[in-house]
C-alpha cells in the first residue's frame, strides 16, 4: 500500500455533509472516499480540462444508451440478459 501523507484539509459544511454521506453509502471511510475523488479529478486537472460535470455525466448516458441500442439490434433475444 502507498504510503498516505497527513495534510491539513479545510473544506464546507455542504462539503463535509455530501462527503460523509457518500461514505456511508459506499460502506467506506470518508478518507477512502476524497482520495478516489481526487484521483478521478486530479487527472483532467493536470491536463489543463476543466471539470464540466453534468457534460461528463450526459456523455456517459449517452454511451449507455447507445450501448444498449447497438445490443438491442445486434442480439435481440439475448438483449435483456446482456443488458442487465
């Protein structure tokens, strides 16, 4: 395991809220959980992107969705097994 390095992290109340609530979702420490999130973030950060989150989330509905087309069209009788 990678060594963790203690830092000093100030953040909102809303902040705080969403994240010890996303924590209990996922059965995991609040710590476990910024730590992901900064590795999803912290990427596109470094590359000069900005992080447009609702355009991020319609372009994976739409992969979705255009998954679920092609898989409709392409094996219809094993479309709802696949699909699931």
């Amino acid at each position: 395991m990678a060594r963790l390095v203690q830092c000093g992290l100030s953040i909102s109340q809303s902040q705080y809220q969403r994240i010890k609530a996303l924590a209990q979702q996922q059965s995991k420490p609040q710590a476990y959980v910024v730590r992901g999130l900064i590795d999803i973030a912290l990427p596109f950060a470094e590359n000069g992107h900005r992080l447009n989150f609702a355009r991020l989330l319609t372009i994976l509905e739409f992969s979705s969705l255009a998954l679920d087309t092609l898989i409709a069209k392409l094996a219809p009788e094993d479309s709802d097994r696949l699909l699931d």
